[in-house]
C-alpha cells in the first residue's frame, strides 16, 4: 500500500510574490490532500487543485483579486463542481 507523500515546497504569495514554505501533502496519485505554510506570516488560500498561500497582511478582497487575475474563471469552475 502506498502512502501519502510530504513535500516542502516554496511557492510566492498570490498577491505580492513574497516566498513561503509550505508542506505539502500529496496522495499516491499525486492528488493535494492538505498543506501548511511553514514560514511565519503566511496563510494558506484553500483550492483542491493546486497548494496557494498568501501573507496575512493582505485583506481577503486583494487575495480575491489575484485568484482572478492568475485563475480567472476558476470560481465558476468550482460554483459548478457544487451543483
């Protein structure tokens, strides 16, 4: 049986690029099952698909603005996985 595999990886705050650490989950089919950010400051923006972290500084509407500016249309994508 395989396990679920643990990985730190650095990715940049969705809003101003400032570098994190994040531990990452992954399951045997490379599947995100959860994350943390390992570096002081930072937060974790939740998505199924790919790990996302932003500073705690930035107010949520900045936050909402970057996710559409890098993903647009993923919020309609995910409004039509629910239904």
């Amino acid at each position: 049986m395989a396990e679920n595999r643990k990985v730190v990886e650095p990715h940049g705050c969705i809003v101003c690029g400032r570098v994190y650490e994040i531990l990452v989950v992954y399951t045997p089919a490379g599947e995100l099952l959860d994350c943390t950010p390992l570096t002081p400051g930072g937060r974790v923006i939740p998505d199924a698909r790919r790990p996302l972290v932003a500073c705690d500084r930035h107010p949520e509407s900045q936050v909402q603005a970057a996710l559409e500016h890098h993903y647009p249309g993923a919020a309609q994508d995910e409004d039509e996985e629910k239904d």
